[in-house]
C-alpha cells in the first residue's frame, strides 16, 4: 500500500465518521497486526495493537499515515 492510499484510507474513514468502519492490517501470513478506526466523538483516529491490546489516538492524518507507512514497509514479507 502506497503512502498516497494510506491517507486516501485515512480520509475516508474520517469522511464516513457516523458509521462504523474498521480498517484492519494483517502480516503477510495474515496475521491481524492493528486496526484503524475514526471516533467521531473525539474528532481523532484509534489505532490498536491487536497483539497487545495498546490503543494510541492520532488527530493528526499525516502522523499516522507516516506511523502506518512505517509499520508496513517494516513487517517482513514471507
């Protein structure tokens, strides 16, 4: 996924903030390795590790996109 599809991902979850949408990556064995979603009522965005439960809230598209960019470009691919 490029960075551009990331924020494009990103906006679209902010855009559509009055329904429940949950983005969610996986390892290249799929393994589920965070989700992504807007909460409206704090105009930010949660990210949570899903192996350890740790939630982390970003106002801020570009930041997270560099943190998922990060993320992504960093997880060995099989």
């Amino acid at each position: 996924m490029s960075f551009k599809n990331i924020v494009t991902m990103l906006e679209t979850l902010m855009e559509f903030k009055e329904s429940e949408i949950v983005h969610s990556f996986n390892s290249a064995d799929q393994t589920q390795l965070f989700t992504v979603t807007y909460i409206e009522d704090t105009s930010s965005f949660e990210l949570i590790n899903t192996e350890t439960n740790q939630k982390e809230q970003y106002s801020n598209i570009h930041d997270l996109a560099v943190y998922i960019d990060n993320i992504i470009h960093l997880t060995p691919v099989n």
